[in-house]
C-alpha cells in the first residue's frame, strides 16, 4: 500500500522567506521613486504658490500706477521691519486671497528639521517675537514689530532706502549682474526675478541656505562649500517659474544682509 504524505495549507519557512525577500527587494526599488514623486510634486506647489505671489503684487501696481510697493525692510523676506505700518505686509495683505499661497511644502520639512527654526505654519516659532503673514490679529492685541514672509520678495526691495547693488566682488569674483530687481510692472518681464527662496552669505557671520534641498542656517560664508540646496525656484516678472540647479546659481545681488545666489 502506498504511504501518501499530508502537507497541511501553511507556508514553509523557505516560501516566506523567499516572499520577504521579494517584498524587500520592491521596496528598495519603489521607496526612491515615490519620493522623489512626493518631491517633484511638492516643488510643483511651489512653484504655483510663486506664480500667486507674483499676482498678488502685480494686483498692487494695477491700482498704484504700474508701482510696486516700496519694499523697505531688513531682507527681502521680511514684510514689516521695526513696527512700520507702511510695511509690505500692510499694503499686500489685501489682496492675498490664501495664505498657504505664502509657504512652501519643502521650507516646512526644514523647519521641523532644522534648529534655527524658519517658516513652518505661517508663524515664525523660535521665541523670538517675529511673526507670519497670519500674526496679526488686531482683535487678540497681536501686532509683532517684525513679520517675516517665507519667501524672498525683491520687487522695488531697499535696505531701508539703500539699493542692492549688482557690480560687486565675492570670494574673488567679480559680479555684474544687468538684470535687476523690478521697482514697477514695466520692468518686470520673463528675466526678471520677483520672488526666491533665501540663498545668502553674510560675510564674518553665516549662510542661508532655505531652497529646496538646503539646511538653513551654516556658520560659514561659502556658497560654494556649505550650500545643501539642490534647486532654488524663482518667479520672474511674466508669472514664469525657473527652477535653478544648485551648480547654476550665481551671486546675483548685494546688500546690507550679504550677498543673494538663484
């Protein structure tokens, strides 16, 4: 009589082990691209929160003469300096329909990430007093003297009336940049940079590096060694988006603050 062997509806050791494998192998392949999805998806919402930031500016010089709001503040992030209520935040602030327009997906990882602490809920969070476009709240008695913006706006920006200059030297390299920041709409056309992420050095102090890909703030002044940004987008004046790769960007402007790299 023949001896029939029974297996039961389980798997061997050697069949899971082999499916843990295969699970792991696809895993290692799809992590990477889902990611890289995720960010490409995220610079996207980027780069239309930009294109809004631009309407929104372009919506001011619409009922003031084709002028952009004097942008006079410490940096061109900052939209209110030393209380002064003739801030960019005061004339802007109307016309900004969602403020999530104001920050960036990528800059919110940083925050968390980061030390130094930057724009992460619409609110400046390390204790310092500083606030976001969404800090002022008259009827809870908030009105912070310094409110920062996620994002560099250069249109018609002065450090307090001094205007950046664009023929200078760094590390030994002499800068002549042509294409400057735009005061009024006719000036702001498809090369002329409107709004960026920080990328700055502050010679003998440190270095930003807020784009996407950075790691805020570094003690040391060279772009070229400390700077973690993989691209830096930058609205221009006709509404387009340019992402620039880290090894394009250039100095490109200087002022009180240090000198700014797209």
């Amino acid at each position: 009589m023949k001896r029939l062997s029974r297996r039961g509806n389980g798997f061997t050791l050697i069949e899971l082990l082999v499916v843990i494998a295969i699970i792991a192998m696809l895993m290692a392949v799809l992590i990477p691209v889902l990611h890289k999805a995720r960010t490409n998806a995220r610079r996207v919402y980027c780069g239309n929160n930009i294109k809004n930031q631009i309407l929104y500016q372009k919506m001011y010089a619409t009922e003031n003469d084709g002028k952009f709001h004097p942008h006079d503040d410490h940096s061109p992030e900052y939209v209110r300096s030393n209380g002064n209520h003739n801030s960019l935040y005061d004339a802007m602030v109307r016309y900004i329909e969602d403020l999530d327009a104001l920050l960036c997906p990528i800059q919110r990882d940083l925050a968390r990430k980061s030390n130094q602490g930057y724009m992460r809920d619409l609110e400046w969070y390390v204790a310092s007093g500083y606030g976001g476009w969404d800090s002022v709240k008259p009827e809870e008695g908030q009105d912070p003297a310094n409110i920062l913006s996620g994002y560099l706006w250069f249109a018609n920006y002065t450090y307090f009336g001094q205007e950046p200059d664009y023929v200078f030297s760094i590390s030994g390299e002499e800068v002549n940049n042509t294409i400057h920041w735009p005061k009024n709409d006719m000036q702001a056309t498809s090369r002329t940079p409107m709004v960026a992420h920080r990328i700055s050095n502050a010679p003998g102090a440190h270095f930003w590096d807020l784009s996407h890909g950075g790691d805020a703030l570094r003690m040391s002044t060279e772009f070229e060694v400390f700077s973690r940004s993989t691209d830096n987008p930058t609205g221009n004046g006709d509404g387009s988006v340019k992402y620039t790769m880290r090894t394009a960007m250039k100095a490109r402007a200087k002022i009180p603050p240090g000198v700014y790299y797209y």
